[in-house]
C-alpha cells in the first residue's frame, strides 16, 4: 500500500460497512417481503385464487414479455399502464359501484358528496385493514370484492386476448393481439395482478403504510406519501448538500497539484509490437459498432410503436415483431454491445500489462470468447422471439426465453451463458495481470484495476440467485445488483482505473496522481453507489429503514459527479502534452463527452428520480426513460464507443480519422439525444408527474392520459432525435468499418510501424 496507505483502508472500510449494509438490507428484504397468502377466500369459505395460482400469474406475465409490456410496481414499460395501480384503480371503483347499487340502487358517481364519503370511508377500512392469518395461512376478503376481483379479471382476460371490444386499448397499449393466447394463462395473469395491487393496499402489520409504503398514489383509499417518505426526501437533500460541501472542502485541502511528467516524444503504446491476440480484436470492434447500430434503428422502431401501437406506417408487424419483443432486443443490444466495447479495452490491454507479448494462447481464448458472445447473442434473441410468439412451450420460457424482468431479460441458460463468457473475460485478463503484479514497482495503480476486473467477472453472477417463481420483492433486490451495482458501481471503477492505466502507461499523467485520483474516485463510488442500490426497492414491497438507507447513500451517488467538469478538463488538455496526442483527439473526445452527460444523466437527471417523495409521484413515467437515456448511452454508452475508438487506433495504427465525418456523428449522438429528452421524454414525463400528484398514478399511466393529442404530437416529434441520433451512429459505424476493412495491406502497415519505432 505504501504512500497510498490511508486511500486503501478507507475504500477497504467502505467496501466491509456498505456491503455488510447491503447484506443487512437483504435480509430485510427477505423477512419483511409482503406475504402470498396460501389462498385468498371470502369469510363464506369460497376460495377465490391460491398461492400456486399467484405465482403460475407471475408465469404467464413473463411469457407475456414481463416488464416490457407495462410495469409492475412501477418498474417496465411505459407505454402501457402499469398493471398495479391500474388494477387497484380498477377493482376500487368496481367495490364503489357494486356498493352503490347495494345501497342507494345507482352507480357512484350518480351519489350526492355525503353518501360518496360515506362509501369511501368503508372502502379505505376495508381495502387497508390487513386480514392475512399466518397461522391459516388465509387472507379474508369480503364478498363484494371478491365480486369487484371478479369484474376485474374479466377485464384483463378481454384486453390480454383478442376481445374486439378492447382491440383499440390494446393498440394504444401497444400491445399485440392475443398477448396471451390462453384463458388459463390469462386468469393466472390477473391473480398475479390482484396480489400485486393488494400488498399495495394492505397495511403492513403494526403500521399505518402499505406493504409498498403507500405507493400507488391512490385518493380513494388514501394511499398518499407517508412521514417518513417525506422525513427521508428532506434529509436526502441535506445529505448531497452536506456531501458537496465537504468534498469541495476536502478537494481544496487535500488534493495536492501533482508535477506532470515530461511527456515522450512517440506514443509509448504505438512503439510495441502488435500482438496476435490485439489483432484479433477488430472483429470485437466490428461486432460493437454492428449492435449498437442494429439498436438504434430498433429503438426507433420501438418509439413509433408508442404512436402507432400495432402497425409501423401502416403496416401490421406486431404479430411477430411487436413492442415487447423490440424493446427487449433495443435494451438487451445496447448491454451487449456496451459490455463487448468494455471486454475489447480490458484485452487491449492485457499485453501490455504481460510485458509487450501474450500470454500462451491467448488470441484463442480471445477467438473463443468472441463466438462464445456471438452464440448469447443470437441464443437469447432467438429465445426472445420465440418465447412472445409462444412456439416454445411455457415450461421452458424461464430457461430458453424470456425471464420476463427489465435488463436481465434473456433467458435463463443464456444468462448463464453470458455470465460464463465474462467469467472467461476475468481468466483472460488475469493471466496478464498477475505476472504484472509480480514485478517490482508501484503496483496499487494495477491492483485497483485488478479488483474492478475481478468485480465485474463474479458480481453478474447475482442475477442468478433467483429462479422463476421467487417473490418479486426479492427478485428485484437481486435484479438491481446486476443493474445498479454491477453496473453502475463496479464498471465505473474499471473505466476509472483503466484510463488512469492508459494514460499513465502513455506517460501524460504521473503514476502517483493517477493512483491517488483513482482510489479516491472508487471510495466514492462505492460509498453512495452499493447501499443506494436500495432507492429502486423504494416501492417494491420493502420496509423504511430500506428507504432510509437508500435514500440517504443514493443521494451521496451524485457528490463525486460535481467535479466531473474538472475531470473533462483535464482529460481533454492531455491533448497539448505532446504533439502525437491529437491522434487520439476522437477517443479523448468522447471520453469527455462521458463526463458531461454523467454529470447530467446519472447527476441531475438521476436525483430527479431519487428522493423518496419525488419517486413515489414519478416512478415509471417517461422522467424515468430521460435518466434511463441519458445515463445509460450518455455515460456507458460514449465510454464503450470511447475505448472502442481508442482500440482502433492502436490495432490499424496507420488509419486517419476522418475529422469531418466523426465531427458529425458525435455531435449528431449528443443533439440527438437532447432532442430525445427535450423534445418528448421530458415533456411527457412533467406532464405525467402533474397528473400523477393531482389525479393518482393510475391516470398519469391510463389510456385516456396518455391518448391527449397533445402527448401523442410529444412522441411523434421524438422521431427527429431519433434521426438525428442514427445519422451519427451511421457515422461511427462507417469510420470503424472503413478501419478495420480498409484495402491497406499488412505489410504497409508493418512497415509504418517500423518506421515510427525507429
């Protein structure tokens, strides 16, 4: 540790007390997870959905496309509603009007103000009162909801078949006919939807919340924020407040102004020698600008799809091509080709960290890695198309289709697949780092990278610990580690560390600043970033202490990213170090453009969406779509691009950029992107968030809402962002195209190579 002692033992500290939380926090998750009632019946005795029938709905939502048909708990799609606040909304003013021609002989809304409160005073008592028996293992409901659960379902039996009466709701949904083709499937799927609606509107035992703390906001039985969600939102801000101020204290005290050293006069990555194993990654490259192409045009296909619902400009393609099966394959793309983008820069540089050469067959690991990723991506897109066309069977939906969940949507053998294949990245590059290690010297730089290696290879892995029919509160605490943690925490070490590596090994920054940047960098990270995982779980059936911790370290999430402006400055005055440098303008380029919009996506647009009191209102509406954006291709998505031009670089060494045209592409991805949010996501979302706070989350998400002409006008003018954005992407993909497959010989290259060597 030496010199770095102090840096070393605080991010130790940090990594033991965060991750000793998180794990508190899991157990809390899954001790406190709503109960599934081993049956649901009236007090007369007449059972109306068992446990078995719950879990067989959670099924059938799966192969129905799962989150990417509408959301549950607020997590999914947005175009649809989402099924729990729809089916709450639903089932209440079924209750309502059965109660009203009960009693007075008409509908509600036909009732005077008086007998109106009246009924919604019964309603709240009866719909919060907890009636679940753990000892019978029984949850009572009265009989006149089980009437209300009835009318309910059939509902969403009509509008998940072909029902002709509900076909326009299925096409503002955009949602294919017969989404489900069978009635068993569809009455499992709606007593899914009930349990879901009804931990939403039971209290929690001993306390006066839901077991989703209140969430949906729901008037007519008081589902609204309760103290501590307000408390927590309050004391989230003072935190980032507090936090900002003492890491400015700190930057202005301790940060000390390192000497630059002098920089080489040739590019010290440019005078090794080529080796088999760095040759082979161009189809890596080819393989990154290939996806990433292939998802944008899908992403645009997917957008139309909120204006047109079944057809594209006419014509029927939902059949076999519909909203949830694009959006699977836009999302599942874009985390394919981002990690392929990351896996080529961590095997860049693995001989260069073994000394200039490759470890014993090296390039056929690289080989075999990058047909093992081609097998993943072609198994789980299959599998995906398969599973929402139903020509498998449902039993084998889970493993060779579609898990149903946002993210981690690929099917259960090809996630093993996919976390097999990034294990394999992590026996690829340790055979290159630890004979580095051995080797005298400073090694701390070397050893933080190693652990964000080591990270990334194993964490993936918590996507498995659960299985298909795992409770759905527990599930999403394991989902959002692959998500959040694994993603947001642990790939932004690696990114962090692995620039600090190449510019120190280009000579440009001194090895002592960039260690010391970099251990500081993580303790940050890691500090908000692994108990904040927990602000996702918010609403989805945890307790609030989960809230409390959540909302506390997430806030601490975006500290680090005030001084990402600072960081942009110096990466891109590497530039004036030495004259060879402008040869890496474009890769430099982009990875100022990283901390740019992480400021913006993951900074400000991410604590949009993080306090308590401000998710309770906007969780899954579009507010989400504009962090999800601009985080996920603004940050990872230029750092993927970034390395991947940087690598381009090095394996043609005697390319030119072409100034003019990827001048072009980058500023066409960020205007396009602006426009995106601009222009439609952020629009669209503020006017969901007013109708979510005055009307109820139901509404912001309903048809009627979300059909207003003036929303509909919002989605057709995000097609300008969208070709605004793909024209870059074309831009991008043509200068690496015309790299790796350009008619310059070998020999030619060899030659330019020995020449600057010399």
């Amino acid at each position: 540790m030496g010199e770095y002692k102090k840096l070393w033992w605080t991010l130790i500290g940090v990594l033991v007390v965060s991750f000793g939380v998180l794990g508190w926090m899991g157990k809390e998750v899954y001790q406190q997870a709503p109960p599934i009632p081993g049956q649901i019946a009236t007090a007369s005795g007449q059972v109306v959905m068992t446990e078995e029938q719950i879990l067989d709905g959670q099924v059938a939502w799966q192969t129905a496309g799962g989150m990417t048909v509408g959301s549950i708990l607020g997590h999914g799609a947005y175009q649809a509603p989402d099924w729990t606040a729809d089916w709450l909304h639903r089932e209440l003013t079924a209750w309502l009007d059965l109660a009203a021609q009960e009693r007075f002989g008409v509908k509600f809304d036909q009732l005077d103000g008086d007998n109106q409160a009246v009924l919604q005073r019964q309603l709240k008592n009866e719909y919060r009162k907890n009636t679940y028996d753990a000892a019978t293992d029984t949850a009572i409901v009265s009989d006149r909801r089980a009437q209300a659960i009835a009318q309910t379902a059939s509902y969403y039996d009509k509008l998940f078949g072909d029902d002709q009466s509900l076909r326009q709701s299925r096409i503002h949904f955009a949602m294919k006919e017969a989404t489900l083709p069978t009635a068993e499937a569809r009455a499992r799927l709606a007593n899914f939807f009930f349990w879901t609606s009804w931990a939403a509107a039971t209290e929690r035992p001993d306390t006066t919340a839901t077991y989703t703390n209140n969430w949906p906001h729901e008037p007519l039985i008081d589902n609204v924020p309760t103290a501590e969600n307000i408390i927590w939102s309050i004391m989230s801000v003072i935190i980032l407040i507090a936090g900002v101020g003492l890491l400015v204290w700190a930057w202005a005290f301790t940060r000390k102004e390192e000497e630059e050293p002098a920089a080489p006069a040739r590019d010290p990555i440019l005078g090794m020698a080529l080796t088999a194993s760095q040759h082979a990654l161009g189809k890596y490259l080819f393989l990154v600008v290939a996806l990433f192409v292939s998802q944008i045009f899908i992403g645009g296909f997917t957008a139309h799809y909120t204006v047109e619902g079944q057809t594209f400009y006419g014509v029927n393609v939902s059949e076999w091509l519909p909203y949830s099966l694009v959006r699977t394959w836009h999302i599942q793309a874009a985390l394919f080709w981002i990690a392929t983008g990351f896996l080529a820069a961590g095997l860049f540089l693995v001989p260069i960290l073994n000394g200039g050469k490759d470890p014993k067959h090296q390039k056929l690991g690289v080989d075999i890695l990058f047909w093992a990723l081609i097998l993943v991506v072609v198994g789980s897109f299959t599998g995906n198309f398969a599973a929402i066309a139903h020509l498998i069977p449902q039993s084998w939906n889970f493993w060779l289709g579609h898990q149903g969940y946002e993210y981690v949507e690929l099917g259960r053998l090809w996630q093993i697949g996919k976390f097999l294949g990034i294990v394999f990245w992590l026996v690829l590059m340790l055979r290159g780092i630890v004979p580095a290690l051995r080797q005298k010297g400073d090694k701390n730089l070397l050893a933080l990278f190693s652990a964000s290696v080591v990270c990334i290879g194993l964490f993936y892995g918590a996507g498995l610990a659960y299985g298909e029919k795992t409770h759905i509160t527990i599930m999403e605490y394991w989902r959002w580690w692959v998500v959040h943690l694994w993603v947001e925490g642990f790939f932004e070490v690696f990114a962090t560390a692995a620039l600090a590596f190449i510019f120190c090994t280009m000579g440009l920054v001194s090895k002592r600043g960039a260690t010391s940047a970099s251990l500081a960098a993580a303790v940050l990270f890691m500090l908000g970033g692994t108990p904040g995982t927990m602000h996702h779980l918010y609403f989805s059936g945890t307790t609030t202490p989960i809230m409390a911790i959540g909302a506390s370290f997430s806030a601490l999430e975006v500290v680090p990213l005030v001084v990402l402006g600072y960081e942009a400055w110096e990466n891109w005055r590497l530039k004036a170090r030495a004259p060879w440098v402008e040869s890496l303008h474009w890769p430099l380029k982009f990875f100022v453009c990283v901390a740019f919009w992480n400021m913006f996506g993951a900074g400000v647009f991410g604590f949009m969406v993080n306090p308590p009191v401000a998710l309770y209102y906007i969780q899954g509406l579009n507010t989400t779509a504009v962090h999800a954006h601009a985080a996920l291709f603004g940050v990872y998505g230029f750092l993927a691009l970034g390395f991947t031009l940087f690598v381009l670089r090095y394996i043609r060494p005697n390319m030119q950029f072409n100034h003019g045209l990827m001048n072009t592409s980058f500023w066409c991805m960020n205007i396009g992107l602006v426009m995106m949010i601009v222009l439609s996501l952020l629009p669209i979302g503020l006017m969901q968030f007013y109708a979510s706070v005055s009307v109820g989350t139901w509404w912001a998400r309903g048809e009627t809402f979300m059909q207003q002409d003036i929303l509909q006008t919002l989605r057709w003018m995000r097609t300008f962002g969208d070709v605004v954005f793909i024209v870059g992407g074309l831009g991008v993909m043509w200068q690496v195209v015309t790299a790796l497959f350009g008619t310059q010989s070998a020999t030619a290259v060899d030659a330019d190579l020995a020449a600057q060597r010399t």
